[in-house]
C-alpha cells in the first residue's frame, strides 16, 4: 500500500487495515481554511502506530483526488475505532460539515498537553521542542511554492500537490501517536478532570456548528446611532486639541520660537515631537505622535512606560493610568472614543457584515487552553480572511447599545438564559468549610449584600444601600482574586489603613476561608502548582520571576483554585444538560447557543418550554454534600440574549439528591481511564 492512497487497491487495503484495526488510530484533517462552515477538507492522514501513517488526497486542484465518496465509506469505517485527534473539536467540526458524519474521541493530545500544562498546546512547537523533529508549516510550503504574496493572490493548502503535503501530514499523525503514548499513562493524575474535559469537547463542537439568529437591521441602527455619537466625541476632543496647540504656538512665540527652555525634561527627549509643531492640523486620535505631545507636553504628565526603542509609550495601557490614576480628561476622553470605536467596528457594523454571508453567527468556543479551565471564545476567519465569527464572551452589554438584544430566538423559540448564582463565592465557602457563610446562602441571602452588612456593621433591620453592597463586592472580589490592600483600597476609595481594617474584620469573621487562602498561598510557594476541587492542576511557576511579579503569582493561588473550580462545575453541568436535555429532547426542541463564564443560553420551542426549562435547572443544579450549599442556577426566559427583556423562569422542578462526586457525570461518559469516585480535602 503506497503512503499516498490514490489507487482502487490502496483504497480496497487501507479499508481493509482499518476494519481489522484493534488499537487506536490518529486522524488529521488538512483544509484550505478554519472555518468548518465554508471551508474545506483539502486531504487527511491517518496512523495505525509511531511508524506507519497515510495521506488521502480529496481537494487538490493540481493532482489526482480521491472521489467524496469513497471518503465517507473510509470514515464511516472509523466511526467504530478508537480515535485520537490533536484538536479534536477543529477536526470533527470539519469532518460533520464536509460529510454529514459525527466521529468518536478516544483521546486529544492537545487536551492531554494542556492537563500536563506543557508551555504550548501547537503540535509543530511540541514536535520541536519534545521530539526535536523540525517541519514546516504549510503556509511555507506555499511561500516557496508561489512566493511571498500567495495569500493575496488567493492560494490555499488545495494549490499544494499531494506529495507537497504529504510530509507535513503524516507527521501530524505519526507525532500525534508518539505524544499519545507519552502522556497516557501521566493521565492517570487527571483521571477525573481528563474524562470531564474529554466528553465534553463533542458537545462544544455541536455548540459551534448550532449557529445563532441575529437581528441585523436593529444593530445597523444601532451602528448609525453610535457613529454619530463617536463624531460627537471626536469634534469634542478637535476642540481641546486646538486650544492645547494654540496654548504651545503662543508658548514658543513669547519664548522666542524655542519650544523648550534649557533644562526642562523634554529640551531633551529624542524624537519628541512638541505640541506646537501640530498648530492648525486636524486631531488624529490614533497618532502616537499626537497622543504623546498632548498628555506629556500639553497636560504635563509624568512618563510612565517606553517602548523597545526608547520611545514615550501611550499604549493602552498608559492610557488607562493617565484616566484612573491621574484623573486626566483628556485620557479618559480618547479611552471612551477608542472604546466606542471598537465596539462599532467590532460589533455592531461587523456581525452584520458577518450574517450577510453566513446567515446566523456561528460561534468559535474552545474548552481547552485557558489557565483557570474556563471556556474561551475566538474570532476565526475563512481562507479569504475574512470574518466569520466574533470573540462572544466579551459582548458589550451596554444600556444604551445593547448587542445582546440583537442575538433573538428564532420564531417559535425562546431565549432561555440558566446563570449559576454567584458560583465562585459559593465554591469558595464550600471549600474553606465556612458554615456561617454557607448558612446565608441557604437562607438565600446575597452574599455580597451579607458581606457589606457584615463590614459595616449594618444592622439586620436596615436595608443595605446599592453603594454599600457595591463596597461588600469589591471587598469580596479583591479578596477572592489575591489583591492586595493597596489595590482594594483604592478601588473601594479608602485608605490603605481603612482597607487593611476591612480585611481584617473579614478574616475575622470568615476565618475558614483566611486558613485556605494561606494554605493555597503555600502550597504555591512549596511546590509552584495549585489543584482545583476536582483534580484541575496549574502550574504557577514564580521562583525565576522578580519578587514583584512572584508575589503576584503566588497570591493568584487562591483565585485559580476557586476559579477553576467553578469553571470545573460549570462543566459537568453542560454533560448533565447533554445526558438530560439535549440528547433527550433533540436538536429540534432545544438547542444549546453560549457558554459564557458561568452560564449556559439556550433556545427551547415555545410548546416545549416549561418541561425543558424544568430538565436544564435539574441538569445545572449541582447537588452537594449535607455541609455545602448547593450550586443554584437562575433561569431566566425572553427573547433575546439581554438581561433587559428577561423574566424569570419558576416553574416547578427536582433537585437531585448528593449521591458522591462520581455520580455527577453520567455514566455513559467514558474514557479509556478508570474513574473513581473522587473526593478532594486541603
């Protein structure tokens, strides 16, 4: 059998050997772009072992291909088989949108890198730096092959010949299976969070492929709106800009035409452009040059951070220092202009645009490669580059432009938003043992509104106002993500001796979860690692660091263990909603849309509402022992993505009872590891 399947033989053995296979096989799939709706399956290898792998040609415009059909009889084939997948969800989602076929995951050694936190999940840099085996990407193999402008004249891995891909193919899948017998047995440290993460990544794959409806005229509008509202801004900012020139043009006048007296700081900046060589010009507010000679020159600001060659930095980071820190106008001006800009190119123009070729928005969700276990969501683009998704974690929720009410139920449906109730601080009391807060919990008590009354020393009979709950949750959030006294101080508008009393009141009066925010503290400082609850490991690597950036590392601790916990729990409810509601009812009466942070967004059929509503808070609702509280999620309906036009859902519905922590995930879940009940103390 030739390495390159093209004949009716090769194909007749290659069906034969993977019918008769009883270990494991790799498969990689090589396309002409990323984005699983328009693009296509350009070829795709398979391994049977280290040595001996395979490459099947189906979309090569310049050599022979092998027909669609005899592509999905080979896949059909290996539906039956134990697969491992480097990126399992990229090459499934693939593999469904080209032949209609849903393929199994044995195994993702990009998932198996990620739980042994390697420093990089890309398989090539792994091949390098593991294997020491060199290869080059396919966009090289372009390069040489049509020069440096082939992405512009339209060339893709389609324009490459078999035997151009081949080698870059099979090791794909040859290193796949090298990587999979290194990191197996290391699984066994992972046996729970490994099974969890594995069963899930079918389940982000339909996720994506579900595609969501989108109200396009209401956000063009919304687009038009905002547009005149950023010219507003801009003459805004064109007029303190020509006063602060006309100031400088006057300044150098009566100092003879010199900009800078001898001895003052900026006599002797190089390549600093004064305020007054700008006199008469438009304001530009994406020049650096401008920028700089505006805050430092005009508004006599300090000189914060410079850039690799020397130069007065105004990054956005800068700026965001210049408008909190130093209160400046100006900054926060220009902050909310390049804010607004972003979010109607970004937003409100951009999904539009979007739409008018894909019809819905289809989503980019990745369960893996986050430092805290939490889903990210990426912008992708098609072999053109063009857009095709956006980040959708990260949408604006703005009262006045309000993106989320443009993401609508179809007609029929309704939008069905399930948000667990303040899930980290739950998972942070659960875990310390802190009975009195897990008791304001049960009396359904808002814990930041507990934590204010309790600071404050407000009496029960006394409401606590919005600005006093505020204070209670900004106390709660610094403590829970490491921040020091300095920085909650300032974010609560105390000073640092009136902060530092603050904590210590809180401490004081939760003192179970002082004792495993120190435990946490050391155990990084011991072994530079963390575990979340269920087994999730992060290394946290602070000894090679400076000290500032090491205590920082360390005081992360506490946060990546809460953190992640939660991200863990918001997990195992999405295999309950797969196990209890999507697999039950099917795709053509609820459809599972998002995933953001700790909440899942649904559409549900409007005569199946209330049974599906009642099946997705028993799902999410995680039972806990008798010393926890239970992880409690809202359920709110509407018709669209927006808090503004949700209600609240209060049908009736079961909680399940705590039977141990291996009953969580259903039992059909199944990884090639066995998997005990597994229980966690610290």
């Amino acid at each position: 059998m030739n390495p390159i399947i093209k004949t009716v033989d090769d194909l007749k053995a290659l069906a034969l050997r993977i019918k008769n296979a009883t270990e494991p096989i790799t498969v990689d799939t090589e396309t002409n772009g990323l984005f699983a709706i328009e693009d296509k399956i350009v070829g795709w290898s398979l391994a049977f072992n280290e040595e001996e792998g395979y490459y099947i040609p189906r979309n090569h415009r310049n050599s022979l291909n092998v027909p669609d059909h005899l592509h999905k009889q080979l896949f059909e084939l290996l539906q039956t088989k134990q697969l491992i997948w480097h990126n399992a969800i990229f090459d499934i989602q693939m593999i469904k949108t080209n032949f209609g076929l849903e393929m199994p995951i044995y195994s993702d050694t990009m998932l198996m890198a990620y739980l042994a936190c390697f420093k990089t999940l890309k398989l090539k840099e792994i091949m390098s730096s593991l294997f020491h085996y060199e290869t080059k990407e396919f966009t090289e193999l372009l390069g040489e092959k049509y020069g440096k402008q082939w992405k512009k004249l339209g060339y893709t891995a389609a324009d490459l010949d078999d035997v151009d891909i081949y080698d870059y193919a099979i090791h794909d899948v040859l290193y796949t299976y090298k990587l999979f017998n290194l990191l197996k047995d290391e699984m066994n440290n992972y046996k729970s969070i490994f099974k969890l993460e594995l069963n899930l990544l079918p389940i982000v794959a339909q996720m994506n492929l579900s595609g969501i409806t989108i109200d396009s005229d209401r956000l063009k509008k919304l687009g038009d709106a905002a547009s005149v509202e950023l010219n507003q801004r801009l003459d805004a900012m064109q007029a303190d800009f020509n006063m602060l020139t006309e100031q400088a043009h006057q300044r150098k006048i009566a100092q003879g035409g010199v900009d800078y007296l001898p001895g003052t700081p900026l006599a002797t900046e190089p390549g600093f452009k004064p305020l007054s060589g700008f006199y008469g010009e438009e304001f530009k507010p994406n020049s650096p040059n401008q920028i700089r000679a505006i805050l430092i020159d005009g508004f006599g600001l300090p000189v914060l951070k410079r850039t690799d060659k020397s130069a007065i930095s105004t990054d956005a980071e800068v700026l965001e220092q210049y408008a909190d820190e130093y209160n400046n106008e100006f900054a926060k001006k220009l902050k909310e202009y390049r804010k607004l800009t972003k979010f109607i190119t970004g937003y409100l123009y951009k999904i539009p645009e979007i739409c008018e070729h894909t019809g819905v928005l289809y989503a980019n969700f990745k369960s893996i490669g986050t430092d805290s276990g939490r889903f990210k969501s990426d912008g992708v683009q098609n072999w053109q580059d063009e857009d095709r998704t956006v980040n959708l974690q990260n949408q604006p929720n703005e009262s006045v432009y309000d993106v989320r009410a443009s993401y609508i139920a179809p007609e029929g449906w309704t939008w069905i938003k399930a948000d667990y109730k303040q899930q980290e601080y739950r998972a942070m009391c659960n875990i310390a043992g802190e009975q009195v807060a897990i008791q304001k919990f049960r009396e359904g008590v808002d814990f930041h509104t507990a934590t204010a009354r309790l600071l404050l020393d407000i009496p029960d009979d006394q409401e606590v106002t919005k600005e006093q709950r505020q204070l209670g949750k900004k106390m709660n959030f610094g403590i829970n993500y490491g921040m020091g006294v300095a920085t909650v101080a300032k974010d609560i508008n105390r000073t640092v001796g009136e902060a530092q009393a603050l904590y210590d009141k809180y401490f004081e009066n939760l003192p179970h979860v002082r004792d495993l925010s120190k435990w946490a503290h050391d155990q990084v400082e011991q072994t530079e690692m963390i575990k979340t609850y269920f087994g999730r490991v992060r290394k946290l690597e602070w000894r090679d660091q400076p000290s500032r950036r090491a205590d920082m590392i360390k005081n992360s601790a506490f946060n990546t263990m809460i953190q992640g916990t939660s991200a863990d729990i918001t997990k195992i409810s999405m295999l309950r909603v797969k196990d209890r509601v999507l697999d039950r009812f099917g795709p053509d009466l609820v459809k599972l849309q998002l995933q953001v942070h700790d909440e899942l967004d649904f559409i549900v059929r409007n005569d199946h509402l209330d049974e599906i509503c009642a099946a997705i808070k028993n799902a999410m609702t995680i039972p806990t022992p008798d010393t926890w509280v239970d992880f409690e999620v809202d359920v709110e309906i509407g018709r669209s993505w927006s808090e503004q036009e949700h209600t609240d859902w209060e049908g009736e519905w079961v909680l399940d009872p705590f039977t141990g922590w291996g009953d969580l995930i259903p039992a059909r879940y199944q990884s090639y590891l066995t998997v005990p009940n597994y229980s966690a103390t610290w």
